[in-house]
C-alpha cells in the first residue's frame, strides 16, 4: 500500500509521469484539489485493495493558497506510506516548451510574463520540492526517457528499501542532474583508440576482455566498491528510498558502461535493490 504524490513545474513532464504510472498498475487522481487530500489518503487502504499503489498529482494552482508544511503533517498523522515525486526543468527548456507547444502556462493569469510564472511557481512549490523523495530534472529528457526512467524508478511489483540506480553516461553530453555521487573514469584506458572495439560497448565481451587486462580498470574498480560498500548503508540508514550513482567517460559508450555494468553485478549480489541505465546507448 503505497500513495504517490507526483508535483512539479508546469511542462517538466507531470503528466507524462501520471500516465507512465497507470501504464504500470497505479491508481492516478490528476489535480485533485488540495485540500481534500488528506480525506482522499484515508481512502488509500480501500483502493489499494485493487490497486498497487494510487497515485495523485498536485499542481500550483491548487497549492497557491495553503500550508504545504501543514498539509504534509496531516499526511503523516494518519500513517499512510507515502512518497514525493518531483519533477522540474531549467527555466530555459520549460520556456522553449511553451513555446513550441503554444501552450499557456497556468500562472500566467495572473498577469505575469512566462518567465516570471515559472519563478512564481517555484517558490509556490518548494516546499513540496524540499520534502520530494525524489526529483528528476527532465531538461535533457525526451518523453520516452522520461517515461523508462519513471517505470525504472517506480517499481511496483515489489517491496522496495533503498533502490539504487547506476547511471553511465558521456561527459562531452553534459552532467546528470539528478545523481548523487558523480564518479569520473575518463583517467582509464579508451578502448575508443582501437579501431576494432571503437564501434562496440561496455556491454560486449571484447570490451570488457580490453579493460579487465588493464590494472588501472580493476584498482579504480575496488576502490569504488570499497567507497560505495562504506557509504551506501548510511543512506539506508537515514532512510533514503533512492540513490543514483552516476560513472562517467568522455562518450559514455566503453568505460562507463563496463565500470557500471560491474557495479551492478557486485551490489546485486549484495541483496540491493539494484537498477541499471546506461544514457548515451540508444
């Protein structure tokens, strides 16, 4: 029994996620004012009867005019799991959405430019950012990635404690704004220099028989281990349910995907909860 509270800024992909969530078994309840929240959660033991998990999506429309901290307080009290996804974009990407779709933003009767609904909007939904288990920046997001992220991230099919997600992606393309830990690997050897590996992947035996040859690749390999084996039970300990652990190299193609790759078959042998996604391969 689970109840998912999905907010975020207008066109960072809230209703992409509500969608990817039913798609996957949640009950969703899109907009639901406010104030009838608590009165809906108390409902949650009662619709989960038939459902995984309900899911209800909150927008700043209906949050303009009450106490989020309160609200959440209430919420607690009646002690029914729940979790805050939250999703957001750089002020530069959601403006170009608007843009292209011609879409109004929902601030923007209030007599505001766009940009100036966009920071209204933050500051309306910041408490609720500040309390989100999770936040996921879409600005370098199409809506299928966002939508496998979203099923990666949400799995319903079982009991989860901490879910970790290892990420591999290409410096050259820019950061993962949502990780917690960034490692960088570029130090390594590049099987990009040899001409017969340069069209494979970390994930092809070649790869990974180019790299386990090299002692560099197996001495960086303990050494995160032996950092995530030290730190990863105090996440869990503080009761995080989420930690993304990004690898990166320059093209996110060899080394970051081979050094994932192994990180994951260490950690699930470890009984975690254990996910995988590799953002360059197409």
């Amino acid at each position: 029994m689970k109840l998912i509270i999905v907010s975020g800024l207008s066109g960072a992909g809230k209703s992409i996620t509500l969608n990817s969530l039913e798609d996957i078994g949640a009950y969703c309840v899109d907009n639901l004012p406010v104030a009838l929240l608590p009165a809906f959660a108390a409902q949650v033991p009662q619709i989960c009867i038939e459902h995984e998990c309900v899911t209800v999506g909150l927008d700043a429309r209906t949050i303009a005019s009450h106490d989020v901290p309160t609200l959440l307080e209430t919420l607690d009290s009646l002690a029914i799991p729940y979790e805050i996804l939250f999703l957001e974009a750089d002020d530069a990407i959601l403006i170009k959405r608007f843009s292209e779709t011609r879409r109004k933003h929902p601030l923007t009767f209030q007599s505001l430019a766009l940009s100036e609904a966009i920071q209204y909007e933050r500051t309306l939904l910041e408490p609720l950012a500040h309390r989100a288990d999770i936040r996921i920046n879409t600005s370098d997001m199409h809506v299928h990635q966002l939508r496998d992220l979203i099923r990666l991230r949400i799995r319903l099919h079982q009991k989860q404690n901490l879910s970790i997600l290892f990420e591999s992606f290409g410096f050259k393309y820019g950061l993962p704004r949502d990780a917690d830990f960034i490692f960088d690997v570029r130090c390594l050897p590049n099987p990009h220099w040899d001409t017969e590996l340069r069209g494979l992947t970390g994930k092809d035996a070649a790869v990974a028989h180019f790299l386990q040859a090299q002692p560099k690749v197996q001495q960086m390999l303990d050494d995160l281990i032996h950092f995530l084996d030290n730190w990863i039970g105090q996440f869990a300990a503080d009761n995080r349910s989420y930690l993304t652990i990004a690898v990166g190299c320059t093209g996110g193609q060899h080394r970051s995907v081979y050094i994932a790759e192994q990180l994951v078959q260490y950690f699930t042998q470890k009984q975690h909860d254990v996910l995988v996604r590799h953002r360059e391969l197409r």
